[in-house]
C-alpha cells in the first residue's frame, strides 16, 4: 500500500544512472503480473543511450506530422516535440512494453480472438503497473508514456523488433529530478456500486 501511494508519474530526471541489477528488478516484478492462460504476453525492450535518442527521433517524426493534420500551429508542435524528446531522452532507462499473440488462443471467429487481444492487453497492463510500484519501492522515478500505441510501425522499424510485438507503452525511469504531481482520486464510493440480489 505504501508504494502504491507513494508512486507518481515522474517526468524529469537527475543524471544519476540506474543500475542494471534494478532494471533486472524491475523486470522481475513486471513478468510476475497475472496473465490470461498464463501465456505472459508481455515483452520487454529495454532501451538507453543512442537507442532512446533514435527512437524518440522517430516517434517525434510521426508527432509532427499528426499535428500538422490536426492543425496544431507550427510553434506548439515543436514545443510538443521537444518536450516529448526531452522526456525520453533524459531518463536513465526507458523500458518499451509490447504485446505479443504468438502463444494466446486463436478462435474462427472474430469476436473472441478480439477478446483474446483484450485479455493479452490487460495482463501487460498489469505487468506495466507492477514495474512502476516495485520503481516506487526502489526510489525511482518512472513515467507510463503511451505514445507508441500512435505509431507502432515506426516504433517497430525503428528499434528492428520481432514483427509479433505490439507497442503498449514506453515507460521512461530514473532517479527523480521531483516529487511528481499529487492527483485527485474520485472516492470508492462515487466509482461502485454494491450488489447483492
């Protein structure tokens, strides 16, 4: 409970590097999330030096050309594009999270291998939840960054991944620049409802 009190999506980073024995931490806590069949469809990338600068060039790339379709003014889109460079260049590690359906049931029909990708999607959910609590455990900082399910193509070629892996999520970790912003929960309350007939 403390952890997971405690974490908070932490986007700015010391220069202080992790040690590979606490990303290897926080992989072992990321493969032992619950999985539908126990089919683990998580896979890991583990990202940092020149790999983190290429792939946030290329992310940035597509950025661009999104919200210049979107209409965005050209002095926006670059101080969205830096920023997001920023973020992931910054960090000590960044840990790319994909999804593979190589070992998940395949069905006839389309609804239910639908749903077969739904339950791979939350069990890297959950192990995406656990690298960030046991980060929190460990003193770090991490940031859950969603940006690569816009552009999983790019991300794939760029990095040269098994053509099976589907991004998720690029999560950026370090030793904390801040303490993160506090946010507002809704209550237990305002978000159930109890059932008993």
């Amino acid at each position: 409970m403390d952890a997971i009190t405690r974490r908070r999506m932490i986007r700015r980073y010391t220069d202080q590097p992790i040690a590979h024995e606490m990303v290897i931490a926080l992989l072992e806590a990321a493969v032992r999330a619950p999985s539908p069949h126990n089919r683990q469809p998580w896979r890991f990338a583990v990202l940092t030096g020149q790999a983190r600068a290429r792939l946030a060039q290329a992310m940035g790339e597509r950025l661009r050309e999104d919200l210049s379709r979107d209409g965005v003014t050209p002095e926006q889109i670059e101080q969205d594009v830096a920023r997001s460079y920023r973020r992931i260049t910054s960090a000590s590690h960044c840990i790319l999270v994909c999804l593979t359906l190589r070992d998940m049931d395949v069905y006839p029909d389309t609804k239910r291998n639908q749903v077969e990708h739904w339950m791979a999607g939350q069990a890297v959910a959950a192990a995406i939840q656990n690298i960030l609590l046991k980060a929190t455990d460990l003193g770090l900082g991490a940031c859950w960054m969603c940006a690569p399910l816009f552009c999983p193509e790019t991300v794939v070629m760029t990095l040269g991944l098994p053509a099976d892996w589907q991004p998720q999520a690029l999560l950026t970790l370090g030793y904390p620049a801040d303490a993160g912003k506090a946010r507002d929960r809704r209550p237990v309350d305002e978000v159930t409802i109890w059932l008993d007939n």
